[in-house]
C-alpha cells in the first residue's frame, strides 16, 4: 500500500478555499478588520475631495468655507491614519493567529504520519515546508498583506469618487489604462506560478542537501567523498540559480506599468486642462480628478509591486497544504476503535505481505502469534526483513496484504496514543532531543514524575550509569551528545516507562557491551513476567535466551531452550 507523495510543483488551484477551515474561529476579527479598512480608505479618498473642496472656496473667496474644509480635512488626515493602523493590526495579528495553527496542523500531522511517508521524502523537503514555508507566509502576512488590502480597497472607492466628479475623464482613463495593465498583469501570471514553485522546489533541494551531509560529515570527510558531494550540491545550486532568473524575468514584465502610468497621468493632465480651459470643469474638480488619479496610479503600482509577493505566497500556502493533504489520516485509522485495550494480549500476524518496491516483496504470507509473556528471538541475514518485520509489529508499518492486531484490535484502527501505550519499539539508531536526559526520558505518554524515572533506572540497573553523568539526570544531552550505546541505554529506559504489553528490541542493546546487555534484557523481562518482548538480535547469547527463535525470511519458527 503505496503512500501519498508531495508534489515538488504543487497543485495551485484552488487554495484560499482550501485554507478556509483554518479561518474558522477568526470570522469575527476578520470582520472587524474588514470594517476598519473600508473605513481607512473611505477617509484616504475623503482626503482627496476635502482638498477640492477647500481650492474651490479659495478660489471663491469663501474664507469660512476655507476654514471649514481646512478641519474637515485635518480630521479626515488624523482618523484616517488611526484607522488605518487599526485595521493593519487587527489583519496582521489575525493573519499570525492563523499561520499558527496552520503550523501546529502540519506540525502535529508530519508527527503522526506514516513512517513509510516521512521515509519517502527528504528530510530538507519536510523541513523547508514546515518552517520555509511558514516563515515567508509569516512575511507576506505581515508586510506586503496590509499593504494589498489597503490598495485594493482605495483603488475601488476612488474609482467612485472619480465617476462622480467626471464620468468623461473616468471613462478616458479606464480605456487608456485597464486593457493594457490587465495585458500585462495577466502575461505575468502565465509565468509567475511556475516560476515561483520552481523557485521554491529548488530552495528544497538545497536545504535537503545541506541537511543530509550535516549528520555524514565524518564519513565524507574520511572517505574522501566532500569533492563529490559538493559536485552534486552545486548541481542543486546551479538549478535554483535558473530557477531564480525564471523568477526575476517574469518579475520583469511588471516594470511596463511604470510606462503605461506615466503615459496616462500625461494625458489626463492635456485632458483636464482643455475641459477647465473650456468651462466644464471647476479648477477644484480637475486637482481632485489629478490627485486622485495620481493616487490610483500610485496604488495600481504598489499593487502590482505586491502581485509578486502575493504570487509567492500562493505557492507558499499551496506546498503548505499540500503537506496537510498528504499527511491527513486516510483509510481506517484511528476511526472506530474506541474500546479499551487490554492490558495484556496477544500480537498477532495474519498473512501479512509487504514490499518497499511494486513486486519486491520483501515479507510474503507471513503469519505469526506472539503471546503474552513470550520471548521471541527474530535472527537471519543482513536485509532479510527483521527490522521491517519489527516496525510491522509496532504499527509503524502497514501491511500491504493481511493484519496486525493486538488483543483482536487491528493495528490499522488504533489511534496513535491507544497504540504506543501498549507496544514500544526501540529501534538501534536512537535520537534524544536537547535538553537533560530526564526531560527525554520523560518523552512518553505516561508522563513519569522523577521518582518513578529513577525507580525504573534502579530497576534496570542503569542507576550506576546515570550517576557517571556529569550532572546525573540533569546532563545536557542532544543527538550526538551521548555514545550510541548510551542513547540505546536511554532508550530502554524510556520504553520500560511505558510499560508495554509488547516490548520489540531492534538490536536495541548492539552498543552495549554483552554483560550490560543481558542485565538489561533480564531486568525487562522480570520487570513484568506476562510482557511480551521482541528482540532482533545478532549477538548469540541473546538468540540463546529466547523462548523462540523466528528465522528471516523464511519466517520459520522453532523453539528454543527456556532460560529467560
């Protein structure tokens, strides 16, 4: 059963509908905003006819009409900038407030997916989506966004004020101007999306790349492999740099308006000077009708400045989603198990078929009861599916064909929580977080105080270790602070926190010398009697301490002396 895969080049189409359940809850806020911003530019165009109407009454010679529309305008100057500051807040802050809990849902969703889909994916990939993504919509939001909204929204009304003091000067200018501006903006379009996400694609790779050699730093460099891996960086590197040009090109094709704004404020002028000359304009009107043109054209290319910020953006907000999609919870999981989950039960294998690739099986037909308080040995060859096997057994892994159940309850169905409290893999490679080493041993769903941490560590013998620590429970730990085989001790510890009905050990004690490791198996096993515990082992004093010894790939079943 193959898993969704994200798209490097996103689908665009219909995305702020897509984005609209995230809104919910800030329908109120946004509308508030809303308000507030036509208010804004009511007032920012008020300010314009308030102007007309003051060189009206000078020319006049109505002093106390002067002085009337002089506060009339000053008022409009002062509430306008507190409205519009108002309503740039309420935008921005609603704006955050979505981005995050957008965040937290991709966050909690790259979490809780399917391993085989955090495998297929570069890991620079899901890291440039959850924080380069996020970080530019955070940008736009709250800088080009408010910016977009109070231009569109003073272009409309103006265009009213506009028709309402020369409908013959309105229409001369919206047929100079639209049709060309709408060429151009629209021949921007064409190119902008795809440049755009193949901008973004590219900055993935390289983030991917980068990311990838950090942890293979002494291998490459011990191997000799930096000249080679930098060839391939730079391939990475050349390709965001043409990504980059298709970028600025289509970018480009906005420097027109500029031509086309300065052609058409040249002539309204010879236009409203003739009507004026004529009669059919009051001085007045014509400095409203070039102020205000003035304006839309200024707005028109602030706007059209903002159209590649908000085209970056879209395609931001697209991979963004797109993550969302592909790692929203599909099929059966977590929908109708509900019940209780006994304590203790059986795990069972039901002709269970699985393959990485379309026809390279790698398990077929496999069939398999682990039992409670049974010791299960997995042994064979490099690449014969014992770890697949373990993570099958876990539910971190589905089954292309048959089941996985614990106690009658299909690992499939069971949510994530319900799951791990009842089977615990320790896998060999092990990561810890930074912080101390008690705050990653508390990392579980039982949420252990500090007592019951030590008491467990006593239990299993690490006591002595933990105390060799500089700081004890307290040492700053991180991914690489620790030897592998401590992290292994860690991880045991933090599995037997849990108390699982079934404990599967991926050459989980490979680290550790033999002696350490056969207290810890010892200790897991006498910890609670009627546990299961699955351990995938190499070493021949662990397959000698199982009950039974299951041998991959052929998956045949033979029982072994009781010494456990």
């Amino acid at each position: 059963m193959s898993e969704p895969v994200l798209a490097e080049l996103p689908d665009q189409k219909a995305v702020f509908r897509r984005a609209l359940p995230f809104v919910a809850g800030h329908r109120a806020a946004l509308a508030l905003t809303v308000a507030l911003n036509l208010a804004a530019a009511a007032l920012a165009v008020g300010v314009t006819a308030c102007i007309g109407r003051a060189v009206d009454a000078a020319g006049g010679g109505d002093r106390d009409g002067l002085v009337r529309w002089a506060l009339v305008l000053l008022l409009c100057v002062v509430t306008s900038g507190a409205t519009a500051w108002a309503s740039r807040y309420f935008l921005v802050r609603t704006g955050e407030h979505v981005l995050a809990r957008l965040r937290e849902r991709a966050v909690a969703a790259v979490g809780a997916a399917p391993l085989r889909f955090v495998e297929a994916h570069r890991s620079g990939d899901l890291v440039r989506r959850l924080t380069g993504e996020v970080a530019g919509l955070a940008s736009f939001v709250g800088g080009t966004l408010p910016d977009l909204v109070t231009s569109v929204t003073v272009l409309g009304l103006t265009a009213v004020v506009l028709t309402a003091y020369s409908w013959q000067l309105t229409l001369m200018l919206l047929f100079a101007f639209a049709p060309a501006a709408y060429a151009i903006v629209r021949r921007f379009h064409a190119g902008a999306g795809p440049a755009y996400a193949s901008v973004a694609a590219a900055e993935s790779a390289v983030a991917a790349r980068f990311g990838e050699s950090l942890p293979a730093q002494e291998e490459l460099r011990t191997s000799g492999g930096v000249p080679r891996w930098l060839e391939r960086f730079e391939g990475d590197n050349e390709r965001l740099l043409r990504a980059r040009e298709r970028q600025v090109r289509a970018e480009l094709r906005l420097n027109q308006l500029a031509l086309l704004q300065a052609g058409c404020v040249a002539l309204l002028l010879v236009a409203g000077a003739a009507l004026v000359g004529r009669g059919l304009l009051t001085v007045g009107t014509a400095v409203v009708f070039v102020l205000a043109t003035r304006d839309v054209l200024h707005r028109f290319e602030d706007l059209a400045g903002s159209i590649g910020d908000a085209r970056e953006a879209h395609v931001r907000l697209a991979r963004l989603l797109d993550l969302v999609r592909a790692t929203a919870p599909h099929g059966p999981a977590g929908s109708a198990e509900r019940d209780p989950l006994p304590e203790r039960g059986e795990l069972v294998l039901d002709g269970v078929d699985f393959a990485y690739r379309q026809g390279q099986q790698v398990l077929s037909g496999l069939s398999l009861t682990v039992r409670r308080g049974d010791r299960l040995v997995v042994v064979g060859g490099t690449g014969s599916g014992k770890s697949t096997l373990g993570k099958l057994l876990a539910g971190l892994y589905r089954p292309d064909r048959g089941t996985v159940s614990y106690a009658g309850h299909d690992l499939a169905a069971l949510d994530e929580a319900r799951l791990r409290a009842r089977i615990v893999l320790v896998p060999q490679e092990v990561a810890l977080v930074r912080g101390t080493l008690a705050e990653n041993l508390a990392l579980t769903g039982s949420r252990p105080d500090r007592a019951r941490i030590e008491r467990t560590l006593d239990r299993l013998g690490l006591a002595r270790w933990v105390a060799s620590l500089p700081d004890g429970l307290d040492t700053r730990v991180g991914p690489r602070t620790l030897s592998a085989g401590e992290r292994q001790l860690a991880a045991i510890a933090r599995a037997a926190l849990t108390d699982p009905a079934v404990l599967i050990l991926d050459e989980a004690t490979a680290g550790v010398d033999r002696a350490t490791a056969a207290r810890i198996e010892e200790a897991l096993s006498a910890a609670a009697a009627d546990r299961a515990l699955v351990v995938i082992a190499h070493r021949a004093d662990t397959i000698a301490r199982g009950h039974r010894k299951l041998t991959m790939p052929a998956g045949r079943v033979t029982v072994s002396k009781d010494t456990w």
